[in-house]
C-alpha cells in the first residue's frame, strides 16, 4: 500500500521570479486592481493587512524609497496594527493612521537591538506563490507567551541625523512615544546616551519636559 504524501507549493508549477509576485504590487494601496492581479487571497492585500505591515515594516527599515513614503502617507485609520513587535500602546486600537503605523513599525525594525524572551519566526508573503520572501515575526518564549517578547530599541549616534524615519517620529512624537522612552532608558543604561548631546534626537530629549525630568541628555 503507497503512502500518500502532500507536495509543497514549491513542487506545483513554475519556481520563476515574476515581478507580479513582488509584495509591493499587494501593498501600496488598496484597490480591486489588486484582487484581479493576484487571486483570491484577500487577506494579503492592502498596506494594512498583517502580512504587508510585516513586509513593509521591514523593506522600509533597510532602506526608506519612494514607496516607503508613498505609504507613510496612508490617511486610513479604521486598521488595527497587527505587527506586534513593540511595546504596548495606542498602536493597536486603531488611533493611529496606516502610515503613522507604517512609521513606528519601521522604527521597531530599525532600532531593535535586542529581543528579550521571544524568538524569530518566518513564513512566506503569499504561501501560494512559491518564490514569495519570507516575512518575520516576534513570537514570545515559554515565559511570555501572552506578549511577543520585550524589546531594547537603541540609535547610532553618528547617522540618527540624516535618518528619516526618525525625522518623521520626531515631528509627531506620538507615532511613536514608548519607543522614544525605550530608547532612551536603554542608552541610558548602556551609558551611550550622552553621545546623542547636539543631536536631533539629542535636543528633543534635552527640552522634552517627561526627559528633562528625567536628567535629559
């Protein structure tokens, strides 16, 4: 008796890169073009679907372009956030608008330095098309099971200067407020914060009333 065995969708059709398939063509907008162009997968499409705030988060992160822009633009404000990789907040009660989302979950990616108490976890973009990219989430350990993990966000002094994702956190701090806190408290801790003195990021914690309460830079 043969026993059956189920093939992946890598073993069904064609392996060849189209850019069709390429996760920008799902993510900037939200259009019925989209649902034509790709299937019935509606779940993927649109900025703020879990899969391309997953995948934009990250793309942005490595290098903000012009698409990046084009979705930190994105005036919606009826999604949640489904990233789940920071710290508790606002974020995920739908007050924010997808490109502010699109902002602080760039910024998450960006400034990451350490992830506590949780492990890295993939799956492909689109699981029916086999060249999709993996995408990657925080899933928390056996102690935190309920939170993905607790994270440490830190700056390199050098470049936060020409960083743009930083220039458009700190021209509406409350995109992204436990992180700018969080950042923070860890240069602190790893005594590396008085080497943001004379920088932008430096300055808004110099004159901020919550950091200058706290000793400032």
């Amino acid at each position: 008796m043969n026993n059956n065995s189920y093939k992946s969708v890598s073993n069904i059709g064609s392996n060849a890169y189209s850019p069709v398939n390429d996760p920008l063509t799902y993510c900037i907008g939200d259009n019925m073009d989209q649902r034509f162009l790709h299937g019935g997968n509606s779940y993927i499409y649109g900025q703020n679907s879990r899969p391309c705030q997953l995948f934009m988060s990250e793309y942005c992160a490595k290098n903000w372009d012009g698409f990046c822009e084009v979705a930190s633009l994105n005036s919606s404000v009826v999604y949640p956030n489904n990233f789940h990789g920071c710290e508790t907040d606002a974020d995920n009660f739908g007050k924010k608008t997808g490109g502010e989302m699109l902002i602080r979950n760039t910024a998450s990616r960006k400034y990451l330095v350490r992830m506590n108490h949780a492990k890295l976890k993939y799956e492909p973009f689109d699981p029916t098309v086999p060249t999709s990219p993996l995408i990657s989430y925080w899933e928390g350990d056996e102690f935190y099971q309920s939170q993905p993990g607790i994270p440490e966000y830190a700056v390199n002094p050098s470049t936060i200067d020409t960083d743009i994702v930083m220039d458009k956190i700190l021209m509406k701090p409350s995109i992204a407020e436990n992180l700018l806190i969080n950042i923070y408290n860890t240069m602190k801790r790893q005594g590396t914060l008085p080497m943001l003195k004379n920088t932008k990021l430096g300055r808004f914690y110099a004159t901020h009333p919550y950091f200058k309460a706290k000793g400032g830079v």
